[in-house]
C-alpha cells in the first residue's frame, strides 16, 4: 500500500513541523511506503488529497488539526465524485482539539494516533454535507457544525497563541460571553419539526465534541446514520458559565434550555438578526442568514483506533 502523508506544519501552534521527524521514523521503521508532504498555504491540503487519490494512493494520512482535516475530506470527496472511491483516510492528532478525532475513536496524541495508523483497523463513517454562508455550492464535514456562540468562541480561542487544546477555548467562552452580541431568531426544520426560537447556539453533530472537550453530543456515533443535534435557547451570562460544566461533562440534557435531536436533515434560517458559523472548525460565514444540511451515510473509510 501507498500512503500520502499530508502535515499542516503549523497545527497546534508550531506541533505540527516539530512532529515531522517522529512521523517520517515510525513510518520508516513500519516499511510503509509513504510521501510525505507539508501544506503551504489554506485549502493547500484539499488540492494534495485529492491529487493524492487521483495518482493511485491507497490511504491518505492528514496530521494536523481539524481545520486541515475538513479540507483533506473535501479534497477526497471531490476525487470520489469522480468515482474515486477506494482511497481510506487516516488522521495523525497533532492539532489545537483534536475533535475529529475524538469524535471517531482516533487516539488524540500523536503517540498512539501513529500506532492506530499502523494498526490499520477499518470502519466507514457518515459525512456532512452544508450549504450557506460563504459556501452555497457546499462543503463537506466529518465532525460537525458549529452555529452561534461556540462558532464566536472558535475565533476568540484562536487569537490565543500561548496555550491550545481545552484552556483555550476556555479562555474563549470567557471572551466571548462578555463580546457575544444577542442572539438570533431562528427556525430549525429537525425532519418535519420546527422550532422557533432564540438560539444562543446550536450543534449538528456527527462526531461527539467541539472545543476541544467539550461534549456536545456525546451519544453520537458517526456511523448511524443520524446526526446528534444540540440546541441552546438563549441565556443570561451567569447562566452560560453555570451550563459549561455539564457541556463538559456531556450532561447537559435535561437543562430548561437544551434540546436534543436526532436527523438526517436540518435546515436553520434566521427570522431576527444573524450568526457566525463553522464547519469541523473552519469558518462558513461570520453573519449567515441560513444553512442547509445534510448526512451522507457511509461515506468514507477511515482507520481509527
């Protein structure tokens, strides 16, 4: 087998070119034959998965964060539109959060991500499929979708250089509690349900966190054919604060704010003001008016732990 190793060398501030070595000497020591490749600028490791499928490449590897890891996906859907389909997926945790990973049964360190690679055990899991904001002809996910504060709290955390992981985004709850304009109203169609309300946040996830621990939906299993929604009425900022432990915890339901579903489509449209949104991570529009999005069953092979 081939493999194409795709390492964003600036994951986990700076962790992903410090990596390099311990990755190219554990391959080396397996007797993979491997390429390994260093991104170079954004959407960088979307044109590289999917050159990589389309050269032959049995398995591409992406070590990086999750922001990388969403790009590499679209790169091999875009091959697999193609008919490219016998290209399986592998993730070496060397990001900020590491939530696909963890979503996925992926080891989040580097260690043991490089021992799950090896171990070359298989599974297929769902994909996401969103369109709105900056992306109207869509774009793919793997982890899940981020609406409204927790979309504002990815882009505080990353102007937090000093840490990762966890404390930052901690760190951006605290900035974005105090920064967060109000939330909208919206109307989420769940299936052939409706709800109106004002949402601090909404989670349609197929992985179980965001944040890098926390546990939006930790029942998700991301290959059963459902999304695992988690929905927040708007609340005060003393009670925000009070519900980040059991979001860290995965207990929040049964909160008066929160709702939890299960779908395989989901549509959010604004009815007052607007929202900031994101994708594994990735922005898909900082005032968006509307998405739509969809499960792919199946979709993609990955080796996971």
């Amino acid at each position: 087998m081939r493999y194409y190793v795709i390492v964003n060398p600036l994951s986990g501030r700076g962790l992903g070119e410090k990596s390099i070595p311990a990755i190219e000497s554990t391959l080396k020591q397996a007797g993979l034959d491997f390429t390994l490749v260093r991104t170079e600028r954004m959407w960088h490791a979307a044109e590289l998965a999917e050159r990589a499928a389309r050269d032959g490449y049995d398995v591409v590897v992406c070590g990086s964060g999750d922001g990388t890891i969403n790009e590499a996906l679209n790169g091999l859907m875009k091959a697999r539109k193609d008919g490219i389909t016998n290209v399986a997926f592998g993730v070496l945790s060397i990001g900020t959060g590491n939530d696909f990973s963890g979503g996925m049964g992926i080891p989040t360190d580097l260690e043991n991500s490089l021992k799950a690679l090896l171990a070359d055990k298989r599974k297929k899991i769902d994909l996401g499929f969103v369109k709105g904001g900056d992306f109207p002809a869509g774009r793919y996910f793997g982890n899940g979708i981020g609406i409204g504060f927790d979309a504002a709290v990815g882009t505080a955390a990353a102007k937090v250089t000093w840490t990762r992981g966890l404390p930052a985004y901690l760190i951006g709850v605290i900035a974005t509690v105090f920064l967060y304009y109000t939330p909208p109203k919206v109307s989420i169609m769940v299936e052939d349900e409706e709800i109106i309300q004002k949402s601090l946040m909404i989670s349609i996830m197929n992985g179980k966190r965001m944040g890098g621990g926390f546990q939006m939906a930790p029942n998700s299993q991301p290959d059963d054919g459902f999304f695992d929604l988690c929905i927040c009425e708007t609340a005060s900022k003393a009670r925000i604060f009070g519900l980040i432990p059991y979001f860290l915890k995965g207990t929040q339901e049964g909160q008066p704010e929160i709702k939890m579903r299960k779908a395989k489509k989901v549509t959010v449209t604004v009815l007052e003001g607007d929202f900031p949104a994101h994708a594994d991570g990735e922005m898909l529009c900082y005032n968006g008016t509307g998405l739509t999005i969809e499960l792919l069953p199946a979709e993609l092979e990955i080796i996971s732990g």
